[in-house]
C-alpha cells in the first residue's frame, strides 16, 4: 500500500516514530497529550507510536503531572540505558575516545596522546592512530560493561575532508597531516574488534563540533549559523537546518595574503597560516618571543596569552606577544567578514580548545574588525560569541553522528537488505561457463 505521496506506509510509520523520538529526546519528559501538538500528529497516532517505542524499551514512564481538573498525566522519556554511542576525536595533541548512554550521559572516557615533537606526518602515522582506536574502544567498552552489541554506532571527528567511496567507506584527504586518501573506515572495520553490525560515521571534526553546538550548545534556536573550530589549524561547519547536518568547510586555507606566509597544507598566504594555534606561537617565536621550553601547544599558547595580557595589576603586557595577538585579531576578523559576506548566518560560534582560549581575550577586537570588513547589513544581523559546550565538544559532536541516523530511522536499527534471487538466465549462463 503506498501514500499518494509515494511513500509506503512503513514510510509514514518511521517518520511518525521520528517525529516522537526527537521531541522527546529534546523537551521530555513529555505527556502523550502534549506530543501531540509538539509533533503534529494525532492522539491515536501518538498512542501508538508510543505504545510500540514502550514495548521496545527505547522509551519508559517519567513521573506524572498534574492536570488542570483531570487525572494525573503520565509522562515519557528516552530510556538513557536502550543505546550506548562512542565518540571520537582524533585531535592534534591526542585522540579522545568517550562511551556515552543515549541521554549523552559519559560512560568511560579514554585518551592516548600523539607525540608533541618530530614531524606531523609521524605524528598522525595511520596504523598508529587505528591502533590506539582499537584499544581505546575495547578500553570504554570494558570500563563501562557495555557489550559491544548494543552500540548504535562509533562517530570519529577526523582532521581534514571526508570523502566516501562504495569499497571504502569513509576515506579522509588530511593534506595537513599527511592523509592522502586514508581509507579509515575499512582500517577501523579491519582492525578494531565491534560486530560488523556496529556502523562508523567519520566527518569532519569541525562538523561534529557544529552537530553539538546546535543541537546543545550556543546554537540552539538560531535558524543558521557558521561555528569556527580552533586548535592547531583553522576550520568551520556551516549549518542551515537546524536539525540538519552541516557543511564542513576548508575555512583555514582561505586566502588572506597574496604569497603571504607558507602555510602547513603547502601553499601560501592562508588564514590557517597566522591564526592557528601552531602558526600563533611560531609568529611570536620568529618576533622574539620565548614559548616554555619543551611546553606543548596548549601550555605555550595559555603562556602567551598571560604574557600578553598579565592578570596582576600593575604588571606591563609583553609588547611583542600582545602586538602578534592584535595582528592575529585582524586577520581572523577579515576572516569572519568573509563568513558573514558568504553565508550571512544569524551567528558565528568559536570553539576548540584554542579558540575558547583566544576568544575570551579578544573576541571582542575580532568581532570589532569583522564588522569593519563585512557588508553592514548582513553584519548587522550576525552575532558572534563563543561556544557553551568545552573544548571537547567535538567528541560529544561525533556522538550525535549515530544518534542522527537512528533517530532518521525512527529508532531502529539498520537492517540488511534481503538479496533477490539472480535471473533465471544469469544462473544457466553462470552455470554454462563453470568448469
């Protein structure tokens, strides 16, 4: 039986289910009565609907509330315990692996450094980097007794762009650390020890950090937003559905400089080159700044930042690493005018680990800069803030990655699709050429 829409009634069925998971996973507990207003669907089908998400385990009882002159309401929630996620961040320091339950509760979290000295290729060597994956996985999952079986999926945030290929997978083009054409999705089935049922979603780390920050973060009830993700390098998620996934965009290797500075991707003049972390401290090194000797990025860029704006009163900032930071202000303003100019979003959102570092001294110079640099009207319509969710929000982000694809199937799992049997003729011609 199909809809005239051309969709079956399984179809209807699974977005009806849909419809329910998600607002319960975002405004419940909730009463049956008041699902259906939230929703758009009828009582009947909200019983329903409910009845069988009971059934399953995926939702429970929550209490009761009053009501105005009746019997109490029941309420629903999502049961946290029905679905566990892992999430991953392969970052430039180390890579974060966390077992979340489905109320995004942490479970077990593990985290296996990357070395902070020798070449950057090195440090992100492939079968390293699935080699602390393989353990780190087996690590949560021991940690929190929670069989394999039950994941809806392992999201990994990688540096660089996700392509997909149907032999593959996921396969990741990290020009800055040395991944051309890294095949990770077939490396992680290879390799790490989940049942084949357990999908992988692999984006880019700037994406999940957006997927968290709109669905959890700073993003919530903006309509459109470009959320800016700073560690090492640069780079940005822009989202125009709310609920929808983001578009990662290679913002760091915009061009700021005709034959400026060499950047880490090999080419020249790029945003990435004077505003990443790693370009910041080289800067201020080159300026005759003098970063904690055998310090990692994090410690000599907070060693920065203190130098540069001294908490003790009285106490006169290094000029040299306050004028590398005011420079770097202007150039990641022109940066963000270029972002309001393209995609005019209601909001530009800063994260990472460096960005909420820098973000907290002189976001307010980059946003001045920004507005200089940018169209007014569309300026005059952006704000720009930093994100509310930490600097690990992009394991939390790519999380949500198998969290996304589950709630879209209305909180099933996915199924393999049956084989139909070959043509008679492909059989007997088949049959005719065997030896």
């Amino acid at each position: 039986m199909h809809a005239r829409s051309g969709r079956t009634v399984r179809d209807l069925r699974r977005e009806n289910r849909t419809a329910v998971l998600r607002r319960l996973y975002f405004d419940g507990p909730m009463s049956r009565l008041a699902l259906g207003p939230a929703t758009g669907l009828s009582s009947g089908s909200v019983s329903n609907v409910v009845a069988e998400l009971v059934a399953e385990g995926l939702v429970e009882e929550a209490g009761s509330v009053d009501s105005a002159g009746g019997r109490p309401r029941t309420l629903v929630r999502i049961t946290p315990g029905s679905g566990f996620m892992i999430g991953v961040d392969i970052g430039e320091t180390r890579i974060r692996i966390e077992l979340f339950d489905l109320a995004l509760t942490e479970l077990a979290r593990t985290e296996r450094p990357l070395a902070s000295s020798g070449p950057r290729t090195a440090r992100y060597d492939v079968d390293l980097v699935v080699a602390h994956l393989r353990e780190g996985v087996a690590e949560v999952l021991r940690t929190a007794d929670v069989p394999a079986e039950r994941l809806l999926g392992v999201g990994v945030g990688v540096p660089g762009i996700v392509a997909r290929t149907p032999e593959d997978g996921a396969v990741v083009h990290g020009q800055t650390v040395g991944w051309n054409a890294v095949p990770l999705e077939r490396l992680l089935r290879e390799h790490v020890e989940l049942p084949a049922s357990v999908p992988y979603w692999i984006d880019n780390g700037a994406k999940t950090l957006g997927q968290a920050e709109m669905w959890f973060g700073a993003g919530r009830g903006a309509r459109s937003a470009v959320v800016v993700l700073f560690g090492s390098g640069v780079g940005a998620c822009v989202v125009t559905d709310p609920m929808g996934p983001g578009r990662a965009l290679e913002w760091g290797h915009l061009t700021v400089r005709v034959r400026g500075r060499r950047c880490r991707c090999g080419s020249q003049g790029c945003l990435e080159a004077y505003a990443g972390a790693e370009a910041l401290l080289e800067r201020w090194r080159e300026a005759g700044g003098r970063p904690p000797e055998g310090a990692d990025e994090e410690t000599a860029l907070t060693a920065m930042l203190t130098a540069a704006y001294p908490a003790e009163a009285g106490t006169p900032p290094d000029a040299t690493a306050l004028a590398v930071l005011e420079e770097t202000a202007e150039y990641l303003g022109a940066g963000f005018a270029d972002l309001i100019n393209l995609f005019q979003p209601e909001r530009i959102l800063v994260g990472g680990w460096a960005g909420l570092q820098l973000g907290t001294r002189f976001l307010e110079t980059v946003t001045g800069y920004a507005r200089e640099y940018a169209l007014r009207y569309p300026a005059s319509r952006t704000g720009i803030g930093l994100g509310t969710l930490g600097p690990e929000a992009v394991t939390v982000g790519a999380a949500l990655l198998p969290l996304v694809d589950f709630f879209a199937q209305g909180g099933r799992r996915p199924e393999a699709e049956p084989t139909p049997p070959s043509p008679a003729w492909q059989t007997a011609l088949r049959d005719r050429v065997s030896p």
